[in-house]
C-alpha cells in the first residue's frame, strides 16, 4: 500500500460536522431523531445524502426499494465493488448515531480518498439501505433481506404499516421507489460500521469492536381474543381478560428468556389494545414480540418454551391467543477474513479492540449470507441506543470510521 495511503486519516470534524448536520432532519426536543422510514424526515435526509454523494463525484441509483447506491469507481472495474454503509432511517425515539454513523462514515471515507487522490483497485460502493429499524414496517432489516433474496420485492411493497399504507406507496410519497431492480448492483463484499449499542467495549475501555457474529431474531404477530364486559359487573372469576392475560405473558416471557440467559432476550414493545375505554375488560389486543439469542438451539427453546407457556395461559384464563412467527433469522458468524482485516487495520492505527458478538440485527447480517461481511463497532455512551439519550463520541466515531476506511484499503487494493 502507497504510504499516503497507509497513514491516510479521514476527516474528524467533517465527518462530526456531517452527522450532526443530518440530525436535523427529524431532530426531537429531547436531542434524539424521529425519522421513520420512507416518511418525510426520511426523504430529506436521503435528499441531502444523494446530494453528497453526488458531491463527491458518486454515481448514484436507486433501486425498487428505495435503498441508495453510490458508486466509486476503481482503476479494475471488472472487480466487484467493496460494499460498505449502513441505514439512515431511525426508531421513533432514535438517536443520531444508530445507522447514521455507518452510512456517513461511508461517505467521508469517499470523501478522504478523494482528497487524498487515492485510487482503489476495485470500486467501491456506498449504501444507505431502506428500512433497517423494521418499526414502521416488519421486517428490520427489510431491503437487505429482498437483496439477499429472503424477499420479493413484490411481497416487500406490499408491506402495510399501521396505517394501513403500504411500503410500495410510502415510496412513492417521497419520491423514493427506484428504477432499478433490487440486486442490480453487485457487490463483492460488504462492511458495516455502527455503534455497539450496548455496554462492552464503554465498560472495559475499548475504541473497537471487531464483530465476529450476530444474535439470530424471532419474531412474532401476536393477537388475544378474551372477551368484553362490564368493569363493574363483572365478577372477578368471570373474566376473560385480555390485558391481565398479556401482563402474565410478559412475565413468562421474562422469566423464560432469564431462565435461558445470559445468551437469550425477549421483549413485548408493542401492545394495542381495540377500543380501549376505562370501564371496559379489555377483550382483543394485538401484540409483538422478539426474542433473540446468538445460539440457534437456545431459539429453538425461546419458541417452544414461550409456546408452551401461552398455551397454559390462554387455557387457564379461557381466552384465544394466537401467535405467528413472522420473521426467523439465523445467528450470523462473519467472514473469518473479513474480520482479520478489520482486526488488523485497528491495530496498525493503535486502536484498542476486542471480538464481540452484535445483539442488535444489522444489514450486514444479511449480506453476510451471500457475500463476505464484517462489522466494525464502537462504544457508545452507557451502551444506551433505540433511545433519545443515544450517544457517541467525537475520537470514536473517528476511530471507527479510520478503521473501515483501512479495511476497505485492505479488501480494494490501492491502485495509487
Ligand atoms: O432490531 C434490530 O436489531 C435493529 O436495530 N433494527
Ligand atoms: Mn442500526
Ligand atoms: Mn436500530
């Protein structure tokens, strides 16, 4: 590698300038960012993200999903091009780093190598993929998962939010439904930058996660027919409850993944009551849940011990519960060379790391079924994410962002 390349920094500020300029789009009152995919928040940081790229002389397409391709040519187009980025959609209470940091750090290696008149090997490309956070839309990860082929892209645009509005109309709201087909561009391999989301590397003072795998993701659509009646007539006995029968599931459901833990989660975040009122047994609530363990066989025993414990719920409290598995994903394990070269690019730049497992779900974990995939990760503050709270460091994010750009370097080959 040309020595220029070998000490080759990005730029700090700008890339800090970047992702709080971003923030913007979507910023909430307690600091963090509302920005749901394909929503208008949504279209405006795509806007400003296109623009960028386009800036820094990118060809840039959209495909049928919306996701956003950016394409740097290199001296052998004939080599696949080196994937890397992440999503810029957010949680309803997001943070400014879950996803933004991945896809922005994309973007300013771009830009470094620009300044630094580096041309690769192989191109590369940068993706800002649709849809990660799955909180609109089930599932997360959405438009990785018809990438790697999980999906049609029909079944995708079908997709319905709450509302009741598709994906495939959400789309077209801002502008976003793409020319191209999902999977026009290939990629060779594909590395992911984000913060932990979690308290590892904060606790024992490390710069960089290298990840060496993924927690697999169960997920459920949930429905508890009881009946309703009236608050005050009702005798106790009588009751078939659908809210006390949920508040018993979330608890079993507790219990079962403590039980099966340290390597097992389950969590109920979302629960609707129909037609709520204050003097009426609740009679019919739609609920999720997703459990998640590193360890295929420890899921396997999530979905029957959860199974299990609903039916002797639903049969004690004489209500119907039904539960649809809507979304299996396997635990991932990361290209072994892929993460050697991220292990090595920390060291050669003097970062401290660690190997560490990702609990959250990631689009790297997808392309990680058909092509080769790494993730890089870096500390975030008390390991707090999917919050407004989340937050990261200036050096961190810096250090994060060198270490992909000297993986990328690795994987591309450095033409001059
Ligand atoms: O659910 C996840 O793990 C990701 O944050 N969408
Ligand atoms: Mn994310
Ligand atoms: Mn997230």
């Amino acid at each position: 590698m040309s020595r220029a390349a070998t000490n080759l920094q990005i730029d700090s500020a700008r890339l800090w300038g970047s992702i709080h300029e971003t923030a913007q789009f979507g910023a909430t009152a307690k600091g963090g960012v509302r920005r749901l995919t394909l929503s208008s928040e949504d279209k405006q940081v795509r806007d400003w993200f296109r623009q960028a790229c386009e800036d820094a002389g990118l060809e840039v397409h959209t495909d049928a999903l919306g996701s956003q391709f950016g394409l740097r040519k290199g001296r052998d187009m004939s080599k696949p091009p080196v994937g890397i980025g992440s999503h810029l959609d957010t949680q309803p209470t997001g943070g400014k780093y879950d996803g933004i940091l991945g896809t922005l750090g994309a973007l300013e290696v771009i830009r470094t190598l620009n300044d630094a008149g580096v041309e690769t090997e192989a191109p590369i490309c940068v993706v800002n993929w649709t849809n990660e956070e799955g909180s609109r839309f089930a599932p997360a990860m959405m438009a990785s998962a018809a990438y790697v082929g999980d999906f049609t892209t029909d079944d995708i645009l079908s997709r319905k939010d709450a509302e009741g509005t598709t994906v495939g109309q959400a789309l077209d709201s801002i502008g976003y439904r793409g020319d191209k087909p999902v999977g026009f561009q290939k990629l060779g391999c594909f590395v992911e930058l984000h913060i932990e989301q979690g308290p590892i590397l904060e606790a024992e003072g490390k710069t960089i996660g290298v990840v060496d795998s993924g927690q697999g993701v169960l997920w459920y659509d949930g429905k508890i027919s009881g009946f309703e009646s009236h608050a005050g007539s009702t005798p106790m006995p009588l009751r078939r409850d659908a809210l006390a029968t949920l508040s018993e599931i979330v608890l079993a459901m507790e219990s079962i993944a403590k039980k099966l833990g340290p390597n097992a989660v389950g969590t109920i975040g979302e629960a609707v009551i129909a037609n709520p009122s204050r003097n009426v047994i609740p009679g019919e609530i739609a609920f999720t849940m997703d459990c998640r363990s590193a360890d295929g066989a420890i899921m396997d025993a999530l979905d029957r011990d959860l199974r299990a414990a609903i039916a002797e719920i639903a049969a004690r409290r004489k209500v119907e519960v039904k539960i649809d598995l809507v979304w299996r994903k396997p635990p991932t394990h990361f290209d072994p060379k892929l993460i050697s070269a991220v292990e090595n690019a920390a060291k050669t730049l003097g970062y401290s790391s660690r190997r560490i497992t990702s609990g959250a779900g990631h689009d790297a974990c997808n392309l990680n079924t058909i092509m080769p995939a790494a993730m890089v990760f870096v500390p975030c503050k008390d390991g707090i994410s999917h919050n407004e709270l989340e937050d990261a460091t200036q050096p961190d994010c810096t250090a994060g962002t060198n270490v992909l750009m000297h993986t990328v370097l690795a994987i591309a080959g450095v033409a001059s």
